[in-house]
C-alpha cells in the first residue's frame, strides 16, 4: 500500500448524487453545475441544460501526474437514463477512462454499469475497461422489513455480463493500486470501531434455492484513495457501509506519514444509523480532514450535526454536477 503515487492534482466530477444544489455558496476549490454552462453552450439557463439527482453515487476521478492525466470511475449511479443524461450534459471525457471501480454489491452505484461500459468503449475506440469487483458483489440481496417479509434489491451486473460488454473484470478481496499506482482500491476493509455494526436489515442469498442470511457487514465494500502531493490522502467511501471511521482509519493504518485530507461520499447515518451520528462525528475530530464531501446517503440529521462541529471551512456537501479540485 505504501506505494502509492502522490499526484499533482486530482479533480472530482459528481456525476450522480442525491441532491442537486446551485444556489448555495461553495468554497473556493469548489465549482457548481451552472458555473459551465456557457462553456457547453447554454446561452440560457433552464432544465434542459442541468443534471438531475437521484438515489445514488458516481464520480468521474481524473489525478495528473507529471505531463500525464488519467480518469476512472468510481461507481456508476442507479440507472442507465441518469447516468447518460448527466455525463451527456457535463461533456466529460468519457473516452479517457480507462477503469471502473464498483465500490459494492448495491444498485444505486452499479445499475449503470453497463450503460457506462457502452459509453466509454464508443468513445475509446472499442478497447476494453477494467472493472474492480469484489466476488461477494453478486449475490441477490434484500431488506428485512420488521414484519419478517423481504424487499428485493436489483441485482448488479454480473461479471459475465461485465465482460460481454467490453469490461475486463478483475475481481478480488485484496488490495490493489491501479492507474500505474496513482489510485488504491483497498481490500476488505476491517471492522474494529465498536459503534459502527452494519445494517441488521440486510439480507443475501446466492441462488433463488438458497435461504436468505444475514449479511450486515456487507464486507464486499472497498474505498478508493489519491494521494495528492502537498495535500494527502483524497478518500472515496461511496456508502460507508463498513463505517466512514472504519474506512478512514484503515487508510491512514495502510498509508503510515501520510496525512488523511478529504473524504467524499456517503456516510450512511440514516434510518437505523442515526442513533450513531454523535459517536461519528466525534470520532471524526480525530482525523484533521480539511475538506468532508458528504453525501449520498448520509441524511439530513447527519448533515447538519456536520456543519455544526466542522463548519463551512470543512463541509463540502456533495451535490449532482459539482466538480472539486485538490
């Protein structure tokens, strides 16, 4: 893990999120949806021309290093028509990304799986994509509701559905540095915090023959890493499922001498984890993040005890069509 190249720059572009937000006032490294407008040629602001929001996460990743640049994404958003219309009205550079990282086993960040292989492939001239998967990503999955029924979750796409449409699959549960070693994926990520216990609602099967289990921990969750230069370590945890203080205290263990500087994604305090936001945000005062990019899934009570201890010098929720620069 120590071999992690630090970049010169990496920039983030939300090209799925729960919320749409052009109107508030945003830190410097920070730019709005509306700011490019002009740029993709809008003379007119109006529906057409802005992103949609909805339940779900994808980042387009670019780090430059040296005189090169260098994109990925980190997981792909809920469904084709989102994703399409979203990186459509962005005009990002489709054509330059060389990989997909699937953060986890869940449809509001793999549904567009596929449709973002499509897109790449048609813009790369046909070469072939590598997609990071986890084995325990494909299974059937669903929610235990609390008079016992099961709500079915969509299924992500499978590796030999991956693989058909131009993804060359890597999957595995250890760590591994991609991009010549300017992006990590981490492996398994360790459950030691004794407030962050999962979603006891959470459900897996591997076949339709086979009885459903317990699958709290969801330990098929990786997060992603940058190591800007001057700045530190950028971390991606899409839905903190294994717990963001989990997350971020295994990057720091795996990056010794390293500062953490930003996290970005969702934190998943809602429903049965609201009772545990007093304990995150505490714990994450211990960090020094500069820069907290939430989002997603990390709700409106979350949010706000957020910006109540860390203020705007550090919060930087996420919103659908921000970019941000470190």
């Amino acid at each position: 893990m120590a071999s992690l190249v630090p970049v010169d720059a990496l920039e983030v572009d939300i090209l799925v999120d729960n919320v749409t937000d052009n109107l508030s006032s945003v830190p410097a490294f920070v730019d709005i949806e509306m700011l490019s407008l002009g740029r993709r040629g809008f003379a007119r602001t109006g529906g057409r021309a802005l992103c949609v929001a909805a339940h779900g996460l994808s980042c387009l990743v670019t780090v430059r290093h040296g005189d090169r640049i260098r994109r990925l994404l980190f997981d792909t958003g809920p469904d084709e028509e989102v994703f399409e219309r979203n990186a459509g009205l962005l005009q990002v550079d489709l054509g330059a990304v060389e990989a997909i990282i699937l953060s986890h086993g869940h449809w509001d960040h793999g549904g567009a799986m596929l449709r973002a292989l499509d897109m790449i492939r048609a813009r790369n001239g046909g070469r072939a994509v590598e997609c990071y998967v986890h084995p325990g990503m494909f299974v059937t999955r669903a929610t235990k509701s609390a008079d016992g029924t099961m709500r079915l979750l969509e299924d992500v796409p499978s590796m030999a559905a991956l693989g058909a449409r131009g993804g060359r699959v890597v999957c595995g549960t250890a760590s591994v540095d991609v991009l010549d070693g300017c992006v990590h994926v981490s492996g398994e990520i360790p459950r030691l915090t004794p407030f962050e216990r999962g979603l006891q609602s959470q459900h897996r099967r591997v076949d339709d023959a086979s009885p459903w289990e317990p699958d709290p921990l969801l330990m098929d969750e990786r997060f992603a890493a940058v190591h800007v230069a001057g700045k530190g370590l950028v971390v991606f945890t899409a839905c903190s499922h294994a717990g963001v203080v989990n997350v971020l205290n295994h990057a720091r263990a795996g990056f010794p001498g390293v500062p953490l500087h930003a996290v970005i994604g969702g934190l998943h305090l809602v429903g049965s984890n609201e009772k545990i936001i007093p304990e995150t945000v505490a714990a994450l005062r211990d960090f020094g993040l500069a820069t907290i990019a939430a989002g997603h899934c990390t709700g409106w009570r979350a949010m706000t005890a957020l910006a109540n201890a860390f203020g705007d010098a550090r919060l930087a929720p996420l919103a659908v069509g921000k970019r941000y620069r470190f």
